[in-house]
C-alpha cells in the first residue's frame, strides 16, 4: 500500500475526528499540543495512569503471557511484548484524562 493511500485512510472522517490522532502528528496549533503535553505529564495524571497501567497490565500479561512464564522460557522478545502490554493501558488512560480535561476546560 503506497503512503498517499494510508493518509488518505486516515483522513476519513471517523479517523479525523479522533483527537489523539491530531495531536500524535502535530496537527492542532504548537500551543494546543504543548497544552496537551503540560496536561499529560501533571502529577495526578500520571500517578492514574500508572495505577491503571499496573492493574490492567498486569492482568493483560497473565493473560497473554501466562504459559511463557510457567515454562520458564522468557526471551527477549517477550520481554519487550510485557513491556508494550504495560504501555497501552497508560496511553489510553492518559489520553483519557487529558481528553476530559481538555473538555472540561472548553465548556
């Protein structure tokens, strides 16, 4: 698939509409995305996040990764995957509550 095809993928409408998409390639103004950064990293945001990461993480490493570890057979590769496993549920929960915030703020 040829780049001009993906970003035309991604300019649907129902993809445009996602805020994390704008912000993640910079298209809102520098002062909005630095707005989002200041909101993403204040204390309470990121002691969620984490709290979340390491509930739902967990759980999701148990869940994919269960049979690795009983067997003892932990490889790098599994390493990086328990690793991923924990950084999408504080992705998604930090953009939760910058995305609430940020709401908030605009009512």
């Amino acid at each position: 698939m040829s780049l001009e095809i993906f970003f035309s993928i991604l300019r649907t409408p129902l993809i445009r509409s996602l805020t994390l998409f704008d912000v993640a390639f910079m298209k809102t103004s520098g002062s909005t995305f630095t707005h989002w950064l200041h909101l993403a990293t204040r204390g309470k945001v990121v002691k969620r996040s984490l709290k979340v990461a390491s509930i739902v993480g967990t759980i999701l490493v148990m869940i994919n990764q269960l049979d690795v570890f009983l067997s003892g057979q932990l490889a790098v590769g599994n390493y990086i995957q328990i690793l991923l496993t924990y950084c999408v549920p504080y992705c998604v929960s930090t953009y939760a509550s910058v995305d609430t915030m940020m709401n908030l703020e605009n009512k």
